[in-house]
C-alpha cells in the first residue's frame, strides 16, 4: 500500500525537508500540501519549487488536503496545529505532529483528539534523538548519585522556543527514571550569586545562533569524571525521515496518543 501523505506549512524548512523524503520514498506518495492563507504557493505544485514535482496541490484549506490522505504530517506552530488537529478529527484522519512550544492545555487537547483519531505527538522525531532518550533513562538510573545532570542545546536563529522540545524530552526521561518532577526540579537560567548547586535539579543551557539544525548533549558531571550522550543532526532529513516511519506506523492504529517510543518500540 502506497501512503498517501498530506504535509502542512510545506513553505517551511520542515515542509521542504518532508516533500523530499516523500518524494525518495518508493513507499510514499504526496497527496497535498497546506500552507497559510495567502502563501504564493496555494495553487501550485509544492514540489516544484524545489525540484521534485509531485502532481499535487497546495491548499489553505486543511479540510481539503485531508480528501483522500492516509496521514498529516505537521511541524508548524502550536496554532496553527490546533486547526490541523480539529481537521483531522472531522475527517479521521491520522496525524503526526513534529511541533514544539505547547503548553499544558495545548497538550490536553491533543491528548482529548487522540481519543478520537491516532496521533503520534513528538518533540523529536529523530531515531537517533529517540534512541538518545532511552539511554538517557538508562544512564539516570545507573548515575543517580553523586552526579549533576545538565542539559545543553543548541539550535539556529530562527527557532523560536526554548528549552528546545527535544531538550524538555530529554529532561522528562531523566526525570521519570530518578522519580523526580521535572517542573519543580529544572533550572532554566543561572545569574549572579545563584549559591551552590543543588543535587537534586537538572540544569538547562540553551544556545541560539547561525544554521545549526541541532545538538543535544546530556551531562553527567561527577567527581573525577562526565559521562556525556550527545546527538548533532546536520540535516532536518532525519526529521523528516523519523516523520515518515511514524506516519507509516500509524497506519491501522486504533485511535491514542503515541510517541516515538512507541514507533520505535522502546519502552
């Protein structure tokens, strides 16, 4: 079966990223594209611009991209996911969201349609990074006395988060293996006179500057030595890549709220 793949905010660096796995992918086909009321692209090809011409169809209406796909795929904004995800429900439609930056009510509401349709809800959709994170669990309960645990990330000059999602993720992990809340245990910023470092909190660094795609780096500091897992991805391909594994997985899913984990089959 050819997955028929609708791609939303396909005048993006994420939606450029997935038109050309789609594009690669024997087992893909694009069914249409969404971009924002008064894209230059509504009408066209969204392939074309980039060399890999599709037959399909951009649209700024999610209702009519959605005629005939197997799957949506979105790395956007929070609100503009909101719209997709209302779409999706009315027309049970599978979706996979890339996107960052919700907070807790955008996160239950995702939560609310996954009752209704399948949804693999990410902060990154990285193999690698999803590997990243699962040693990171492991790593925790093995180093979880007498070693500091910081987080550093760095993205390009656009984004416009911080803590990166995947950087959160890592710190949800890391948290849930040591039973921890990572809510009252992080440190996002440190200046001035800030006393000696509690044991018990997880740090956050956040770099911002040029083209750097991302890199995530998990710091055990202890006495005499560091351990540290890192990921670098120097194409949003992989993004792109891990995207199409989920939305393929999805496939014949009954409806829920998946994650990468599950994709992956990492728990």
């Amino acid at each position: 079966m050819i997955l028929r793949a609708a791609i939303a905010g396909v005048s993006g660096r994420m939606g450029h990223a997935l038109l050309e796995a789609v594009a690669a992918d024997p087992g893909c086909a694009l069914c249409s594209a969404i971009d924002r009321p008064g894209s230059p692209l509504v009408g066209q090809d969204p392939g074309a611009a980039y060399g890999v011409p599709s037959g399909a169809q951009v649209t700024d209406q999610p209702a009519v991209a959605l005629q005939g796909a197997n799957v949506l795929i979105d790395f956007t904004r929070p609100e503009a996911t909101f719209g997709y995800l209302d779409a999706c429900v009315a027309a049970g439609v599978p979706l996979v969201i890339g996107t960052t930056g919700f907070d807790e009510a955008g996160k239950a509401r995702i939560t609310a349609a996954a009752q209704r349709i399948p949804v693999v809800f990410a902060p990154n959709m990285s193999v690698g990074v999803n590997l990243l994170m699962k040693l990171a669990e492991l790593a925790a309960q093995v180093l979880e006395d007498g070693y500091d645990i910081e987080i550093i990330e760095a993205h390009h000059r656009h984004k416009v988060d911080a803590p990166s999602g995947t950087a959160l993720g890592l710190g949800q992990a890391v948290a849930r293996a040591l039973d921890r809340d990572l809510s009252s245990c992080a440190v996002y910023g440190r200046e001035g006179v800030t006393g000696e470092r509690d044991p018990k909190t997880i740090g956050f660094a956040t770099v911002r500057g040029g083209d750097i795609v991302g890199d995530h780096t998990l710091l055990f500091a202890g006495i005499g030595e560091r351990v540290e897992l890192t990921h670098k991805a120097s194409s949003r391909a992989t993004f792109a890549q891990g995207a199409l594994r989920a939305a393929k997985w999805l496939q014949g899913r009954a409806p829920g709220l998946y994650d990468m984990r599950d994709v992956l089959n990492l728990h």
